[in-house]
C-alpha cells in the first residue's frame, strides 16, 4: 500500500473527529437524534459539524484523484507528496474552521482544492 493509498484511509476519519467534537464538546448530546442535535448546535460546536460535511463533500475527488494518478502511473514520490500535503491541509482547514478564523480557512479550502486537481493532471 503506498502513502497516497493511507492517506485516503486518514481522510476517512477526518469527518469523523469533526463529528466526534461537535457531538462531544456540547451538553445533551441524544444518540435517538443525532441529526437534531447536530442540526441546534452553535459556535465551535456548530462549526465543527460544517467542517465534518465540508469533509464528507471533498473526499470522493480527493480518492477518485489518488487513484486516477496511480492508474496513470505518475511518480509515486509526487502523488505521495501531493497526498501527504492533501491531508495536512484539510486538517488545517477542519482547525482553522473550528477555531473561526474564516479567511485561513477559506485559503485552505482552495488549497486542498488546488492538490486534488494536481493529482487529476500529475503527469502533464
């Protein structure tokens, strides 16, 4: 398995954690109706559950590209690198969303935007 490979597995249980916090860091949590929960929530709370559906919509081109640059036989030191870079900074996004600091985490978003389409034109 290369890196680009686990780091699909990584991106996996970004959302994950987001959720973990959103439901984990606020009094009340009902695992009857997580989604009302979710759905009332506010601040770092709140945030933490955009950040887990911003996670959810981002993954598929982030995997389909890893696995489009490995069908493509690219380098597999620069499809790990853009992996590898792919994850660090989804995992800034996720804290910078968190922590409300809107412009970074907007500069991050466009960043992971910019790796997974490198992944679609890697040998270019």
């Amino acid at each position: 398995m290369t890196i680009a490979y686990l780091c699909i597995v990584v991106a996996i249980f970004i959302p994950l954690f987001c959720v973990g916090y959103a439901k984990f860091s606020t009094k009340g949590y009902n695992n009857r109706s997580p989604r009302e929960f979710l759905a009332k929530l506010e601040g770092k709370a709140k945030r933490a559950n955009f950040a887990q559906l911003n996670s959810y919509e981002v993954f598929p081109p982030f995997a389909a590209g890893v696995i489009v640059a490995h069908q493509l036989h690219a380098n597999q030191t620069a499809i790990d690198t853009l992996a590898v870079l792919f994850i660090c900074v989804r995992i800034a996004y996720v804290l910078l969303y968190i922590q409300d600091i809107h412009l970074w985490r907007s500069y991050a978003w466009f960043a992971g935007l910019f790796l997974t389409i490198s992944l679609f034109f890697i040998c270019i």
